[in-house]
C-alpha cells in the first residue's frame, strides 16, 4: 500500500510568489493533517480535516495560509504571497478514525526555501 | 490542553550503550502518548504507542517506553544503542480517542563508535 505522497519534495520560490503543496492520503484515512516544521519551532499542527471537512485551523500562521480538501484523496496548502519566514518543510499525514488511538503516517515532507 | 516537555534536545551515546529519552506529559484526561522516530530527510515514523492498555509498550528496532502516571512520564529506552539509531526521536501526546496530536520539540540522538 502506497503511503502518504507529497509533492513537490523541494521548492525554491521567491518572496511574494504563490506557493501550493500537495498531499495525497492513504487510502481509507478520514483525517489529514499540515504539520510546519522548523528547527525554532518544531513540529506545528497548522490545520487538519476528518471526511474532508476542515476541523481546526488555529495553528494557520495568518491569512496567506490556505488549505483545501475537495476530495478524499487530495490536500492542497497554499501560501500567497510567500516570504522568507515560510521556509519550513511541510508534512501531511493521514490517520484513520476506525483505529482510535490516533496514529499518524506521515509523508516525507515539502521543503520550503523562500529566498 | 496537552503538552509534551522532551527533556534534552540533544543525547549522545556510544555504541552498545544504554539510550534514555526523556517524556513529560501534561493532559486533562487519559492520555495516548506516542514516539516517533525521523531520519534525514524523511517524514516520522511511529516507533511505539501507548493506548491504555499495559504500561510497558515494546516498539520497533528494539525500543520500549513505559508509562508512569504518577510521574507523568513515558520515556524511551534501548538497552544497546546501534548507529543505525542515529535520528531525532519525538515524542507526542493525544487526548483520548481525539485525533489530534501534540508534539515535544525532538531529541536528537547522536552514536558514537
């Protein structure tokens, strides 16, 4: 089974550019997370959604952060306009409600470098 | 609401050596309490979990955690450090059956020969 799939692995931008990150979960998993991940901050829960439905945004920095789920196989976080603050790598990861106990598989990241 | 205090950002042992990574929990209820483990360049990967049932939860490469309510604690332990080990190793916690998860800021583990 094909685990969760990011893309792109790197990106390089410019500052003021528009940035999207993709996520495909694994197959069956009900709940996507973005996870930030900085060496100043750890490990950050930007946003996640159960069934789609956008559940908690609260760790979304400000409002160039977006993120959408039209479907059960496809996540996008979105960040326009883009500046050098936001170099990070972004992981999804996917979980499934029927385990109950809340484990994660995680993807293997976006990297962010925001010049 | 739940946080996690990793104790050490930085742990460094020799080969065959005992591994000892700290965890501290804080949780209103029940807690589920997790490790996970990421190598370069890579996403995490769950090493163990503690769901309520026994205390000692025997992991992944030889690693086991046991939870303390008393002390709060659920530290990581491995008798004899192999390099392959070399990682930074995070450890987590949820509330219950609620899907969201909190993590430490990581330890990292360095080998030496």
């Amino acid at each position: 089974d094909a685990g969760v799939i990011q893309s792109p692995r790197h990106e390089v931008t410019e500052m003021g550019q528009e940035v999207t990150l993709r996520c495909k979960p694994i197959s069956g998993h009900d709940y996507l997370f973005w996870y930030r991940q900085t060496m100043m901050r750890g490990l950050e829960l930007l946003i996640y959604f159960n069934n789609n439905v956008p559940i908690d945004d609260s760790g979304m920095p400000e409002d160039r952060f977006s993120a959408k789920m039209p479907n059960a196989s496809f996540s996008t976080l979105k960040i326009q306009p883009s500046e050098p603050r936001d170099s990070a790598v972004y992981f999804c990861a996917s979980s499934a409600a029927g385990e109950g106990t809340g484990e994660l598989f995680f993807g293997e990241g976006s990297r962010l470098t925001v010049l | 609401a739940q946080s996690v205090t990793q104790l050490g950002s930085h742990v460094s042992v020799s080969e065959g050596a005992l591994v000892l990574l700290r965890c501290n929990y804080s949780s209103s209820v029940p807690p589920y309490l997790f490790w996970y483990v990421q190598y370069p360049n890579q996403g995490l990967q769950l090493l163990l979990k503690y769901t309520s049932a026994a205390t000692l939860v025997k992991g992944i490469n030889g690693f086991e955690a046991e939870f303390k309510k008393s002390e709060t604690s659920f530290h990581l332990t491995k008798p004899s450090a192999h390099m392959s080990d070399a990682a930074e190793y995070f450890c987590a916690v949820s509330e219950g059956r609620a899907q969201k998860l909190v993590f430490g800021q990581g330890t990292r583990l360095t080998i030496n020969p």
